[in-house]
C-alpha cells in the first residue's frame, strides 16, 4: 500500500520545524538573564567606587572620657570619628562641674566610627539649708527628703511631751545647716501608741508649785495669763483657773494653760505667756535670687512689735516665747504680703473652786470675782 505524504509531501518520521511562539519566549529569557547581570556587575562595579572612595569604617576602642570636661571629650571622641549625646546631668561631690561621670560604651570597647557614646555629666555639688523636719508626720518626711534628694539614716524612736506619736522630734544635721544632694538625715521620731496623762490639780497653789508638779507629771504648760484681779484678788502668782481641768485625760504632747493672779494690788491688763510657732509656707517665692522675706509682727495694748524679720527657707518653722499685754495677735509676712493672722490664745474661765476668798465687811468685792467667768482687765 502507498503511503501518502502529509503537511506539503514532508516524508514520514521527519522533524517538524518547530513554531514561532517558542522561538520568541527563548528570546525572553536570555533577555532576563542578561538584563540580570547587567544589574549585578553594575552594583558590584558601583560599591568598588565608593568603597575606593570612602573607606569601610574601622572598628576601634572607645575611649576613656570618664573624668574629662565635657568639651574635652566631645573634641576626643570627633578625633577618632565618633559622637557624642548628654543623655543626663545630675549633682555629683565627686566629679566638679561639666565633667563626664559615666560613659556608654565603656571606655575600650570594640566599636564602629561613626558610634554614638552616651554621656552623663556632673553638675557639680548642689549646697542649700537643710530642711527644718521637726513636727513632720513620717509621710511628709519621707516626701521631703524625697523632694530635697536626701537619704534617711537612721531612725530613733523616742518618748516625747512636745510633738505628737509617729512625728519627728529630732533630726541630725539640724535645720538651716548646709548640706548637699544625697545627704544621709538621722531622725528621732515620737514613740506611737496611745499614752495619755492625767492633768493635776493646779488651781490654788503658786505658778512654781505649779511647775514643779507639771514636771513630774510630764505636763508642760502652754498659755500662761497673768490676771489683775484689784484689790481683792488673790496672792500674786497663785493658779486661779486652769484648762483642761484637773483630772482630765491629755495626750503626752498637749499643753494645759493656767490663769494666775497678778496680785492684789495690780489692776489694768491680762498680760500673756505664749509660745508660738509659725511654718513659712511651702510656695514662698524668693525674691531677686534670695531666699523669701518674713516679718513676724505683734500687736497687743502697747503697740506693734517685730519678733521676726529676716530671711528664711520655704516650711522653716519659727518658735517664739512670747509676753504679750491684753489682746494680742500674731501677723506673719512674706514679701510683704500678709498671708495669716491669728489671735493669740483666749483666757481659760475660772474654776468655782479658785480660794477668791470672801470681801472684808464693809467693802465691795469686785462683781468680776463673783462671777464663774474671767474677770475683764480694767484700764491703765
């Protein structure tokens, strides 16, 4: 049987010519193939010319900046090719002022040119008047010694008649003293716990009887008034009316105030012994770089009297003993501004049980000692 020739007479077993679609898609990838290391020989012949141009950085030792000025390490460091950033100042007895206290990385470690090492600088000592603690809760102190950068010391507990239970009574170094930043602050605070005391009697004997059982019953005294009573009153110095009254129960720290005659023959003004404290407030403003200014003033029936006026440091505490002649009261100053007054104590009543004792016949006691009120002062 005859075979036929099929696709144009081609004869059978013969190749066919292969299609154009394939020839085209063999184009394509050697295309992508050189245009691929076309790129590659680019970039390798584009990193030689910059590495011929600017040479790869070398890895060098950091250098020892710790306790040098500022400045100095700054110039050492750009030297070698590095940089440097102030990441902290802070207070220092150690290093003087603008002098590098610590560094990172530490000086001879391996690094790259071009790192940036950290600074930490001194600002040198800080010195300032220590705060006055005293009468301080341990809550306010801890927040001062916080805000000062203080360190607490040690911590005493003692028994005290002067500030109430968990206060401070005692600190070391004591108020005003100069101190600097990260000073330590020894502290004696009032022993806790519930203590009272019973008040004695002290209506009908003398102010120095008077004392001396106030001190052996750890009693203290707090307002003392000195009464003219006329011509009918009792002894000089004998107690006529105390407050609290005798047999009440006060805390160790609390005071109790006495009314003493001024004699018989004394007539005019109540004449006060008080002692006063006055805490200058925490926002006191200083005044052309100095500490803020207070005037601490009086005024009674003799005039207007300064017991203060001088600088002081923000929560100072001023204590004054002070002898005032009838109605008193206490004016504090700061940069001239009046920021608090206040009366100076009141009187207590007299006790029915005062030994008054009755007028001679024929004569007129004072209607003031017939009254269970305190006498009024009569006029100079």
């Amino acid at each position: 049987m005859r075979r036929v020739a099929v696709d144009g007479g081609a004869a059978s077993g013969s190749r066919p010519r292969p299609r154009g679609g394939r020839w085209w898609a063999r184009q394509d990838w050697w295309f992508a193939l050189a245009l691929a290391f076309f790129v590659g020989v680019t970039v390798w012949f584009g990193r030689a010319i910059q590495d011929f141009l600017t040479p790869p950085a070398k890895t060098i030792a950091a250098p020892a900046l710790v306790g040098e000025t500022l400045s100095d390490a700054v110039g050492t460091a750009q030297s070698l090719r590095l940089t440097t950033t102030v990441v902290q100042r802070t207070p220092s007895d150690r290093y003087p002022r603008d002098v590098v206290m610590r560094q990172d990385p530490l000086a001879g470690a391996q690094v790259r040119q071009g790192r940036r090492i950290s600074l930490v600088v001194s600002n040198g000592v800080q010195i300032f008047p220590m705060p006055d603690l005293r009468y301080e809760s341990r809550r306010e102190l801890g927040l001062d010694l916080s805000h000062y950068k203080l360190q607490l010391g040690k911590v005493k507990v003692v028994q005290s008649d002067e500030v109430p239970s968990e206060a401070v009574v005692a600190q070391d170094p004591p108020p005003l003293t100069s101190v600097r930043a990260g000073s330590i602050v020894n502290v004696d605070i009032a022993k806790g716990g519930p203590e009272t005391i019973r008040v004695p009697q002290f209506v009908g004997k003398t102010i120095d009887e008077a004392r001396a059982d106030a001190a052996r019953s750890r009693v203290h005294f707090g307002q003392i008034v000195w009464t003219p009573f006329g011509r009918y009153g009792p002894p000089r110095g004998e107690i006529v009316a105390q407050k609290p009254g005798a047999g009440s129960e006060i805390g160790s720290f609390q005071s109790v105030s006495v009314q003493v005659s001024a004699g018989p023959r004394e007539a005019g003004y109540l004449v006060r012994q008080v002692h006063a404290t006055a805490t200058v407030p925490q926002d006191a403003a200083a005044q052309d770089g100095k500490s803020p200014s207070v005037r601490v003033e009086v005024h009674d029936e003799t005039g207007t009297w300064n017991v203060y006026n001088a600088y002081a440091q923000p929560k100072q505490k001023l204590d004054f003993n002070l002898t005032v002649v009838g109605t008193a009261e206490l004016d504090i100053f700061v940069n001239n501004e009046l920021i608090s007054s206040t009366k100076l104590g009141a009187e207590p009543p007299v006790q029915e049980s005062q030994k008054l004792g009755p007028p001679p016949k024929g004569s007129h006691a004072p209607p003031a000692l017939q009254r269970s009120e305190a006498p009024k002062a009569a006029p100079r």
